[in-house]
C-alpha cells in the first residue's frame, strides 16, 4: 500500500467538493515529477488532501479508486489522471505551519518541495499526520 499527499487550492476543488462528486478525477496535473507520482499511485493507496494558497492545511483522506490513465484534459502531451473516493474528513485540520514545527516530519515532501502538487508520504509520516489530526486511520 502506497500513502500520497495532494494539494488544491479550495477554491478551485476544496475537498468538500470531492466529498460531494463521491469519486472525483485528479486531473490537470502538468508537473513530470507529480505525474511520474501519479502513475505510481495503485488502487487502494490513502492519499492525504492538502489545501494550498487557503488554508494550507491538510484536511481529509482520499483513497485511489483508478491508477493512472491519459489526462482527458490535455490538450497536448502525455499526462496522467487518477480517480480519487474522499474516506475521512481530518477532525482537526493540520497546518503547514504545525507541519514544518514537528521535527520528525522535516523529510515530507511538503516541507522540502512546497511547489510539487502530488508527493509520496512515508506510511510514518502518514501516520503522525492522522495523529495531528485527531483522526484514526480509515
């Protein structure tokens, strides 16, 4: 099982949008290490949803319900979408700035490449987040 963390900015798709689409397309990804992230991501896998530009915060669980296909949104190129099923709303969200205070997350991807829009997350690290969170695992 693979752990991930995406990022939107909610006023384009907030998570609650995904919550009310039921399985949304994670799409318009035009990033080579995001999409390369994209592909690796399996059915199954948990995906962390992180609020950028507003809030910046994590504030849900998304679960992959179709790996990567073609983007239907490219016009040209060869990039990835995947199907994504909201699981868990976090109890608290939690912000960069507790996220970059925890010593113990300072190898995360959002700390180290604010700019990716997709990012592995080490199952430890996905679990300290939930724990942040007040959230249990889904």
């Amino acid at each position: 099982m693979g752990y991930w963390l995406v990022k939107s900015e909610p006023a384009e798709y907030s998570y609650d949008d995904l919550v009310a689409e039921g399985v949304g397309m994670w799409d318009g990804v035009r990033n080579y290490a995001a999409r390369k992230h994209l592909r690796g991501m399996e059915v199954g896998d948990y995906v962390l949803f992180y609020h950028s530009r507003q809030g910046l915060e994590i504030v849900g669980i998304a679960e992959v319900m179709r790996a990567a296909y073609p983007d239907p949104t490219a016009e040209k190129g060869d990039w990835s979408a995947v199907d994504l099923k909201a699981i868990k709303k976090f109890e608290k969200a939690v912000s960069l700035k507790e996220i970059k205070a925890e010593p113990a997350l300072q190898n995360l991807g959002l700390v180290r490449i604010g700019r990716l829009s997709v990012m592995p997350v080490e199952p430890a690290d996905f679990n300290l987040l939930l724990q942040m969170g007040e959230t249990t695992h889904p």
